[in-house]
C-alpha cells in the first residue's frame, strides 16, 4: 500500500464519525456528505504537507473527483522540501493555519475589522515567505 494513501486515509478517519464508512476508493468529494467539509480537508492537506515536507498545489486540493488512493499517489510523487528549509516550512505552514482560523473566528463572531485586516496583511506576509523558501527548495 502507498504510504502517502495510507496516511491520507487515517488522517480523514480522524476527522470523521465513528461510524463512517470510506475506504481508499472513497472520492473526496463523497467526503462531504459524511460530515467533513472543507475546513476539514484543508486541515487533513496541512498535516499531510507537514508531516511528509510536501507542498500540495491547488489543482490537487480543489479536485474533488480523485479518490483517496488517487491523491495518495500523486502526492508520493511531488517534490519533497528540502531538510535545510524544513523547519521554517512548518513554521510558516502552522503561522498560515492560525491565521486562517483566526479569520474565521473574526468572520463567525463578528469581530473588529481592524483585528480582521491585520491578519490578512499578517496572512498574505507570511505566504509570501513561503512560496519564496518553497520556489528555492523545489528547484
């Protein structure tokens, strides 16, 4: 078995109910009728980048029609962060993860518009920072 499916895999179980029932066939898309929307994918794409120094582009996180085994594949195949760069990589992926989350609790809560925009300015810094250390790891 592909040890990036394997991992994907466990790590949407994580996410879900119980009684859920996927199996590697499952497309993600199906995912969202079983309780595990979008913020759920984006948090399982996060550890998934992290736990194996990957960087998953868009086209891969919106296509909905792969199954779990699928993404598992193409992920075994993208080019890995190089250890040097590493450290600040889950730095900086983990800083884009808290600012996202403090978005949307501004957004749910209503929260100042002040508080709002300086994390969006603090959000767009720090993805600035990574596509420069991953455009310089990659190559």
């Amino acid at each position: 078995m592909n040890k990036y499916a394997y991992t994907l895999y466990n790590q949407i179980l994580s996410h879900l109910d119980d009684n859920s029932d996927i199996s590697l066939e499952t497309t993600i898309g199906e995912l969202s009728t079983m309780d595990f929307d979008e913020l759920d994918w984006m948090i399982v794409i996060n550890e998934m980048e992290l736990i194996y120094g990957i960087l998953i582009p868009m086209e891969i996180i919106d296509e909905k029609d792969l199954n779990i085994l699928e993404v598992g594949m193409i992920l075994s195949k993208l080019p890995k962060i190089q250890d040097y760069i590493y450290p600040e990589f889950y730095y900086l992926k983990n800083q884009i993860m808290n600012c996202l989350f403090k978005l949307m609790e501004i957004e749910v809560n209503e929260g100042s518009e002040e508080n709002k925009i300086i994390l969006e300015e603090q959000l767009e810094l720090l993805k600035k920072r990574l596509a420069e250390i991953t455009t310089y790891s990659l190559n």
